[in-house]
C-alpha cells in the first residue's frame, strides 16, 4: 500500500480512503440542534394521532387499520427506532411519509421506510434536493477554507459544519466538496420525494384524511403544513411556528399573515417540528409575539433609533420566560428592523 500511494494521484487517495472511513456512518444525534429536551419517546396527542420526538426534534403520524401517515423522518437512526417501535405497537406498515421541507435535519432517512411507504413533499422540493450546475463557485463564506485554491474544499481542509457533516456533503463520495455540494446542503440521506403536488394534495388512508398544504416561508420555499383530519384535528407546520419560543433568527411581519391564515384553520392540537408541543392557543400567541414585537420597532424606528438602539431597547420582557428568549430577541429585532426600513 505505501509503494502504492506514491504513484498515486494525491486525489485519488482521498477518494479510496475517505468513502470507506465514512461509508454507512448515520447521521449522529449530536449533529442535531440540541436543547433541554432530551430523549427518543412516543406519546397519543388525540384519537388514532401521536407524536414522536428526537430530542429537540417532533414528528407527528396516524395509524390506521390499512397503514400509517408519519410527517418528518428526521434521520436515519430516529427512523430506525421509530419504525421497529411502530410495528410492535400497531402492527401496521408506514404507507405515506410527508416531508414539512427539504432541510437535512427534517427529511433525512425516509429510506428507511421505503419498503412499504411512498413519499411525498411540494415540488420545489425537487429542485431543492437536485446537484446544482457542476461549475457551481464555492460559497463565498466558506472560500477561506480552500487552502490550496482549487475550487474545493477537501475533507482535510473542511472546518466546523463542512468537517462535521463532510460525508453527508460529499454526494459523489470523491472526499472533496464541490461548490454544488455544498450549495445543495448535506442532505446525502434525503430521498426524494416520488409524489410531488403544487398547490394542495390529500390523502385518504383507512377512512381518515390528511390534508397537504402549500405554504411557502421564508426558512423553505418548500415548505409544507399537514392537516390531519380526525375528530379532534392536528396540525403539524415545522420551524416557524414556534410554541413558547421566540423564532428562528431574522424575522420579517410578513409572515404574519400567513400564519393567521393558519390560526384560522380548524384543529385543535399543534405541532412544530421543535419543543413543546401545542395547541392552537400557541399558534395565537406566536402571532401575538410577533404582532408586539413589529409594533415596538417600528416604535423605536419612529424615534429615530439605529438598529443597535433598537436591539437594546425592545426587550419584549413579556415574552422573557420563552426558549430562546436571549439568543433570538436581538435577530427577531433585526429582521423585522429592516423589513419596516425597507418598506418606508
Ligand atoms: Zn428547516
């Protein structure tokens, strides 16, 4: 193997040894968001509908007597668990899994159930699990990395998530990422979705419907909400409709909207992807949230303040004992800062 390696292009050295370190390696727990909410369990939410949850990570299904609907994979090895608990307490197959978006973190290892279940996500899901044109320049906040200049990032140039995450990057398994690889996210075990609708699809399985919604967000063009309907309704939407949590990062009042329009939907129970779980009085209060938080900054923004002004002096103290009260506060702020600037 020494002798070997010298006449061996440096390339194709990587290329045997890192597919074979890395190969059949799952996604690990600890690449997940984590919180305090620890811990893989299964709970009834109402009728024939439960949650699962992987750590910070929800997913709701149905079970029916002619299978079962689950929403979010999540990953290979919560997919795994889930599906081996699910035959030893229903003995039913999963027939459908729904995906809420492309992201890595809610749509990895659908393969998993691919022996009995077909998958479904909004089309732009196609485009967004699709390899980017090859000629795909490398993102400009990960161009530092590139050491020796070629236009890729080889695994022992990668830093931070590209180190961490290489081989879910590394679609082609050369052990290099290309631009495209990059762009495209780490979504080596995302399957796409083979049942794909634009606007709204249902499914009826075992006498019971699900209803598959279109609602685009600024988090995932993608981005799809699950109505299941029976008795006492549920609806799952994943990311941006967080229960006793600030949102995600730079926020825009233009979602307000969208998420009344959701509020104004019959269910009873609510699930986000993340957290706690919820009932529609949540979905209200994520609304309340936001609706305060644009009214306190185009207060401050009336008054002349700079943005860092802003930041310091909308303190939202109502909203003080939600999860991720100090990280979120000061992005919630700003998206919603420049949102009111750029419209004045
Ligand atoms: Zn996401």
């Amino acid at each position: 193997m020494e002798v070997m390696r010298k006449f061996l292009p440096a390339v194709l050295i990587v290329a045997f040894c890192f597919p074979l370190a890395q190969e059949g390696r799952g996604q690990q727990r600890s690449f997940y968001q984590q919180t305090d909410y620890k811990g893989q369990e299964i709970g009834k939410l109402t009728g024939d509908i439960y949650y699962a949850r992987m750590d910070d990570y929800m997913s709701v299904f149905m079970v029916t007597p002619d299978g079962i609907v689950l929403v979010e994979p999540i990953g290979v090895e919560f997919a795994t668990w889930l599906k081996g608990e699910m035959a030893s307490r229903f003995h039913v197959p999963v027939k459908y899994v729904i995906y809420s978006h492309s992201h890595w973190d809610h749509a990895s290892g659908g393969a998993v159930y691919a022996d009995t279940a077909r998958f479904i996500g909004h089309e732009n899901m196609l485009k967004n699990v699709a390899m980017p044109p090859a000629d795909t320049p490398l993102p400009r906040n990960v161009r530092a990395q590139d050491t020796n200049g070629n236009g890729r990032i080889e695994a022992s140039e990668a830093q931070g998530n590209l180190k961490t995450m290489f081989s879910l990057y590394d679609a082609d398994k050369d052990g290099s990422l290309s631009g495209a690889e990059i762009v495209r996210g780490p979504i080596l075990n995302v399957r796409a979705p083979e049942l794909t609708y634009s606007d709204r699809m249902n499914i009826n399985l075992g006498g019971k419907r699900v209803e598959i919604l279109y609602r685009p967000t600024g988090h995932a063009d993608d981005n799809t909400v699950v109505r299941f309907v029976d008795g006492t309704n549920v609806l799952f939407a994943s990311d941006w409709i967080t229960v006793h949590r600030l949102p995600f990062g730079p926020i825009s009042p233009d979602e307000i909207a969208p998420i009344k329009a959701i509020e104004a939907m019959d269910f009873e129970y609510f699930v986000c992807s993340h957290g706690k779980l919820g009932k529609k009085a949540d979905v209200t209060a994520n609304i309340k949230y936001r609706e305060e938080l644009k009214d306190a900054v185009a207060k401050a923004i009336a008054a002349g303040q700079t943005l860092q002004q802003a930041q310091a002096s909308v303190t939202m103290d109502a909203y003080k004992d939600w999860e991720f009260y100090a990280v979120q506060r000061p992005q919630n702020v700003a998206g919603t800062y420049r949102a009111l600037t750029a419209k004045q």
